[in-house]
C-alpha cells in the first residue's frame, strides 16, 4: 500500500477512524474491479461475527470473520482478524447491492477505506497477506469489502465471473468479457443483466483516470506559489545587459 500517505485506515486504534483523513499521492488511481480480482491475494465470503477480536493481545481493534467460501486463494481453516470494528450507531450502513462501481459510503468519510462493518452481516472482502495478517487489499476508494447478503447479489456474479477471467492467459480476457457483457446487453428487460454489462464496459475500457493529478494545496500555498511564479515571470521580462 505504498500508495497512501499515510493509509491511516488501517490504524484503527482509540480514536474515531474518521477523525482521522488519509491521503493519497499525486496520480494515484483507484482500481478497476478487475485489477482489484488481479492483485488480491484472497477473495474471501465471511460473516462478521465480532468485534475487538484480538488473537495476539495487541491494543488494535479487529473483527473476527467466519469464513464462508473462497473465490479466489486458499479458503483459511478458521475465522481470520480484520483491521477493523464492528458498526453501530450512524456507521451500520450496508453496501448498496446494485452498486457496482463506488465503494462503500464510508470510504468517502476521511479514513478513505470502510472501517465498521454491521455484527452478522455476510461480506466479499478483498485481501492481502502482509507479516503473516490479513490486510484490504486495493488501496484507497476501492471496493475491498462489500456486503452481499444472497448468493445472487450482483457483486458476487460480477466478481465470480472477473476471477475466472483472471485465470485466463491475458491475451483472451478482452474477448472473454467483451462477450459476457454483449451476452448479458442482449438481456434488455433484465435490469440487473444491464448493471453487470456496465461494469463489465468500465474494465474493458481499461485503468481509471488517477484520482488527482497532484496534491491539493493549501490556500497559504498557493499565495506563495502564485507570487514566485509571478516573480519568476518579471525576472524574464528584464532586460539583461
């Protein structure tokens, strides 16, 4: 994740994750949900079933996750600790089911990754292995950890489908989706078939455009920039002897 500067997400420690903002470097982009199905190394349906799970005693807030099936990776023998913590009050919110592209709300609420998941609820989590611990997987605004409460939620049809794709030698995956989104185009008062073409467009139209082109910066900075290019200017206009 060395994209994030710093991905404070992952802290989750005493204070309130959304009191504190992460932030992302200049040309950052948020992954398609085809990349996401690429570089993770677990793909993992689990139920949340606690909170301030912590396996090796350390002060970090964790949710125990039972494992329920693995699409992609190896499926693990028990529950697994997630950094993260157990919703309630304004944070139980679940994912929208027919939103294919944006992440969960709370990814927009400053820690830039959901963080608070309902006791119960059954998820998609995207994951990586790092120091022997499961970590999210995708970096920042990505949809890394999605409720999907029935086993024909469109997430779940487009994810399975994106990692059988993915097993595929690269040069026959753009055929392979081109055909499954004009499959289910043709499926015209099928609404949910027209939500996965979409998704399925929006990876063949390749990588998104980076989230920001440079680091926004302050309006005491920008004073400061404006007035040296300003003087830089001057100095050119001169005449030199």
């Amino acid at each position: 994740m060395q994209h994030l500067l710093p991905f404070v997400g992952l802290a989750l420690l005493a204070a309130p994750i959304p009191a504190a903002a992460c932030s992302v470097a200049p040309g950052y982009r948020v992954p398609t949900n085809f990349e996401l199905v690429e570089g993770a190394d677990l793909i993992l349906l689990g139920t949340v079933t606690d909170g301030d799970f912590e396996p090796d005693g350390n002060e970090q807030q964790l949710i125990a996750v039972e494992p329920v099936a693995a699409l992609k990776g190896a499926m693990p023998t028990g529950p697994i600790a997630l950094p993260a913590m157990i919703a309630t009050g304004a944070e139980l919110q679940l994912s929208n089911p027919y939103e294919l592209k944006e992440a969960h709300p709370q990814s927009l609420a400053g820690a830039c990754i959901r963080y608070a998941f309902p006791r119960g609820s059954r998820v998609l989590f995207f994951l990586d292995r790092t120091d022997g611990a499961w970590h999210p997987a995708g970096d920042a605004f990505s949809r890394w950890a999605e409720d999907v409460l029935t086993d024909d939620a469109p997430w779940l049809q487009a994810v399975r489908f994106y990692v059988e794709v993915a097993k595929l030698p690269e040069e026959e995956r753009g055929a392979a989706l081109t055909a499954r989104r004009d499959e289910l185009g043709a499926l015209g008062d099928d609404p949910v078939a027209q939500l996965l073409a979409a998704d399925i467009d929006r990876q063949l139209a390749g990588p998104d455009a980076p989230f920001r082109d440079e680091q926004p910066a302050t309006e005491h900075q920008s004073i400061e920039e404006e007035a040296a290019e300003a003087e830089a200017e001057a100095d050119a206009t001169v005449p030199r002897n």
